[in-house]
C-alpha cells in the first residue's frame, strides 16, 4: 500500500493510471482502503484506478465488491466520489455482468439508496456525481419500484435549481423511467 501511495502522492496521467491498473498484485480492496486517504488527491487517484480496474478487470474487481458497496456510503472525498459513483452506475446497468448483477440483486442496497437521494439533492455534491446518481437510482427501480416515484418528484424538485447539463441528464433519466413499467 505505501508503494501506491508513493507513486500516486504525485499528479499521474491516464497512461499511468491505465498501467496501474494493469499491475495484478494490486488488489480492488487496496485501491478502495487509499481512496478513503487523508491526502484529498491521493484518494481520488486510488479511486480513479479503482475505477479503471472495475472497466478493464473485473475478475479482479469482483471479489471486493460487497466491500466496494459497503464503502460507498462512506465515501466523502468529491473527487474520489464521481469515481465510486461511476463504478456504481456500471454495477447497476442492464448491461453489467452476471456476476456484478448477482452481487447487486443479494446486496441490501437500502442505505445505499438513501445516501444516493441524498447526495443527489445536496448542494455540494457536484453535478458529475448527481448524474450519475440519477442513472444509479433509475437503474435500481426494477428492484426497487418506489424509487421510481420519488427519482420522477426529486428531479422535478432540481431541475431548475441545478444546471443545464444537469437538465439534459434528467430529460435522458425521464425517458428511461417512461420505459420501466
């Protein structure tokens, strides 16, 4: 672990954040315990590899996932945060893996789906985290069927408070929900 918090102590490009995600010795449960790091900048960039091993190795990612999930709600570094939120957008897809669907479908997902309402309505939370909070929560209605009415109310709540790309993101999620019976 201090080997990638010495090499990630220092701003890395996407080059070497792909490298690094590639290195197979660095497990997921690492890149989640250094994205909660003290350092701000050293947390976002564990969680950006984090994210890349999630997109490239899944094998790799898989065995952390409960971890990942439950971390999640810990998660208070902004920049780390659009990377977890990320990564749980793709969890939650149509698309995703059976395997990743198996973990989603048994996981108690009810806290998770409260703090992502919340960071969805906080005025802090940049609008590339409350993007993907929308698809996140939009994701889990057929799981969870009330979601789908208090995603529809709360989006009708931000739409004029947030910004125009914000506005684009909630005319996609309305379509979808349009599409969820």
């Amino acid at each position: 672990m201090q080997a990638l918090e010495s090499i990630i102590q220092h701003p890395i490009g996407k080059i070497k954040a792909e490298e690094l995600a590639s290195v197979e010795t660095l497990s997921a449960q690492t890149l989640i315990d250094v994205s909660f790091h003290h350092d701000e900048q050293i947390g976002f960039r564990a969680a950006w590899i984090l994210e890349r091993v999630y997109s490239q190795y899944e094998e790799r990612f898989l065995p952390f996932a409960r971890y990942f999930l439950a971390q999640l709600p810990l998660q208070h570094n902004l920049s780390a945060l659009r990377h977890y939120v990320k990564i749980l957008a793709f969890m939650t897809d149509k698309k995703a893996s059976a395997e990743i669907k198996k973990v989603i479908e048994a996981y108690e997902m009810d806290t998770i789906v409260e703090v992502v309402f919340a960071w969805l309505i906080d005025e802090k939370i940049p609008v590339a985290v409350k993007s993907h909070c929308l698809n996140i929560l939009a994701n889990l209605i057929p799981k969870h069927e009330w979601i789908k009415n208090e995603l529809s109310e709360t989006m009708e709540f931000l739409v004029d408070k947030e910004s125009i790309a914000f506005f684009a993101k909630v005319k996609q999620i309305r379509k979808q929900l349009r599409g969820i019976k």
